[in-house]
C-alpha cells in the first residue's frame, strides 16, 4: 500500500486486516480465465457470508500476475479488487501485488488451505499446491494435474468429476457452488472443531496424511531421481553403446535405417476380421510388406487407454503361411471382449533393437 502511495492511517490499517487465529485461505497463481481464479467471486455475497461468519470466520490471501496482453485476465484482478474494497462489509481479502518467488514462499509457510480452480484437462502440473505440502498446508483442488494423482479423501478436498467440461458456464457455476459447499460444510467446520485443549485434532490428522504420504512423492527429489533413473542413466547408457568399438552399432542402425526407408512407402493392409468368442475378441489382418522380410517389422493392437489408464498395446503374431500373394502375411491377436473390437486399430511399426520409436524412426502405418 505504502508503494501505491496509501495514506499512513490507511496502511497501519492493514495491520488489523487479518487474524492469524482464522482459517487463512491462499491462492496464488498467474492469472488466466482457463486457471478460474474468480470461480470464488461466481457468488460475492456468498463469499462475504463465509468469510465473515460470527462463530466460524475465513480470510484469503490472494497473489498473481496477468500477462501484459492479457485483458481478460487483468479484469480478474480488477474483479477481485472491487470485492476486497466494499465498503459495505470490509471482506476479510487482501491482495498482493508484484507475485513473485520470495512472495510465494511466504504464502505457502502462511496459509491453511492452498486453492486451485482450473479449467480440466488445462492445468499443467500445479506445483504451487505441491509447495504448500511440506509446510503443513492442505490442498483444496480441481481434480487436474497432480491433484487428479494425489487426491485422496483423508489428505484434502476435490472438486469436479474427473471429466471434461469444455467452457461450460453452467459447469462453472455448479462447481462454484460446489467449492461454497466444501468449505461450509466440510472445511470450516473442520478447522474450527477443537478439543478441551483448544487442537483442531481431525484438521491436524489430515495435515499429517497430507504431508507423509504427498511429499515425499511429489517433491523435486522424486522427479530429479526419476529423469535420472528412468531417462539420462538410460540415455547415457545408449550412447556408450553406439559411441563404442568406434561407433560400430551406431553404424548398423543407420545402414537398417537406410534399408527400411525406400521400403516402408510400400507397406500396406488388407482384409480385416473380428471374431468374437465368448470373453474374446480375435483381430486378424493382412499387412503387404513388398520385399521386406517380416522380421524387420512388428504388426500390433493399439487402445487408447480406458478410463485414464495406459494405452494399451498388443503384438499380433504372424501366420506361418503367407496370405494374399508376394509380400502378404496374416496377422492375429485375442484380446478380451470386455472393450469392443472397434477400440483397437492394428498398426506396423519398425523391429530394431536399440532404436527409439518414434524418435529416431517415425515409421508408424495406421490401418484406416
């Protein structure tokens, strides 16, 4: 305030502004229309009847930044703005210019309750709620990018279905009315139950939960470890073996490279069939290689995966007679019925040990 030029009675104002007694809420992050950071203000006067309830009051520190160009987010902070300035009931709401990395450190020692209310599938990660872990906060999230992982019952509190919206108003309010709801039935109520020795006891076993199970699984430790274990290790490893015997594997490869690329506009398919046999489903297809020999090439079952699980692929074995003249093979793989036949799509893609595909060889044929 002093740097926007308040007057001094205004700014020793301030100081009465919050309680550090009450529920203090933060959110702090760019401000964007897809991170929803007015879904809060969908109903003010709601707000202002929870943050200034007689028995059970809350605050909230807010913090964030719009791009220059971005109007649309601007006018978020200039939403917010009018709200902390009614007169009428003085909202228990500050807002903090200039975010930067020492401002959100404080916030993430400072506050009780990390919020976060993007618009699924557009959170990229979330590592502001990852923060608040280790310094005993709990996280109240839409269930999108570490949160859709993290999320239990006993460790904080979910918003949405797991589902996307789109840009859905309707949605949006109902998840506004959603976050209301949490936090007047569930949260509030559970921050201000105490025992006789003034402990929110149920309050402080989920911010145990919370902390022993969450950060030691996301914390920069873990993904440091995994890029190391699971790719550079990995890569550096592929190197030497490419790099020795003076780049004699790496030689190999390219000659395969070389061989299969003039060969591999020729590949094709053919006929398709699906039986279905009880809990089973048998794909067969037939794929025309030219005067490629098989064993260069691997015919699979692709599957988006289902309900958010991994794709799921399917090598197809190869008949031992060849179908359908020179070049011809027939394929076939079994695979439950429980998913319909239509989910998978056979493909062909390269067979050479050593090789990343598709990065060094984006040879992958669809079948159509």
């Amino acid at each position: 305030m002093a740097a926007f030029g308040a007057a001094p009675e205004a700014i020793g104002q301030t100081q009465s502004r919050l309680d550090p007694g009450v529920l203090t809420l933060g959110f702090a992050r760019r401000f964007a229309t897809y991170k929803r950071p007015n879904l809060l203000l969908h109903d003010p006067d709601r707000l202002l009847r929870i943050l200034r309830h007689p028995q059970r009051p809350a605050q909230i520190i807010l913090a964030g930044k719009a791009h220059p160009a971005d109007q649309a987010g601007q006018a978020l902070i200039q939403e917010w703005t009018r709200f902390i300035r009614r007169r009428d009931a003085s909202p228990p709401a500050v807002f903090l210019a200039d975010y930067d990395m020492l401002m959100a450190e404080r916030l993430v020692q400072g506050v009780d309750l990390w919020i976060n209310t993007p618009r699924r599938p557009w959170e990229a990660c979330g590592t502001s709620g990852m923060k608040v872990l280790v310094n005993g906060g709990i996280n109240l999230s839409e269930l999108d990018g570490w949160w859709a992982e993290a999320y239990a019952s006993d460790v904080g509190w979910a918003l949405g279905d797991g589902q996307e919206h789109g840009e859905d108003p309707g949605w949006d309010a109902a998840e506004a009315g959603a976050l209301y709801e949490r936090l007047e039935q569930e949260v509030i109520p559970e921050f201000y139950a105490r025992d006789e020795k003034g402990i929110p006891t149920a309050w402080v076993a989920r911010m145990r939960e919370s902390m022993a199970r969450l950060t030691p699984k996301f914390d920069a430790g873990r993904a440091v470890r995994e890029y190391t274990e699971e790719h550079y290790l990995p890569a550096a490893g592929t190197y030497r073996a490419r790099a020795g015997d003076r780049g004699a594997a790496a030689r190999k490869l390219a000659e395969w490279q070389n061989e299969m690329a003039p060969k591999w506009a020729a590949f094709r398919f053919g006929a398709t069939t699906v039986e279905t046999k009880g809990e089973t489903h048998v794909i067969a297809v037939e794929v025309f290689l030219g005067d490629a020999p098989p064993d260069k090439i691997r015919v699979e079952l692709y599957a988006d995966g289902a309900k958010g699980g991994r794709a799921e692929r399917r090598e197809m074995t190869r008949a031992s007679q060849q179908a359908g003249g020179a070049g011809g093979y027939a394929y076939s793989a079994t695979v439950p019925s429980a998913r319909p036949a239509t989910d998978y799509t056979a493909r062909i893609v390269p067979r050479c040990d050593g090789f990343a595909v598709p990065l060094e060889a984006s040879w992958i044929l669809w079948q159509r």
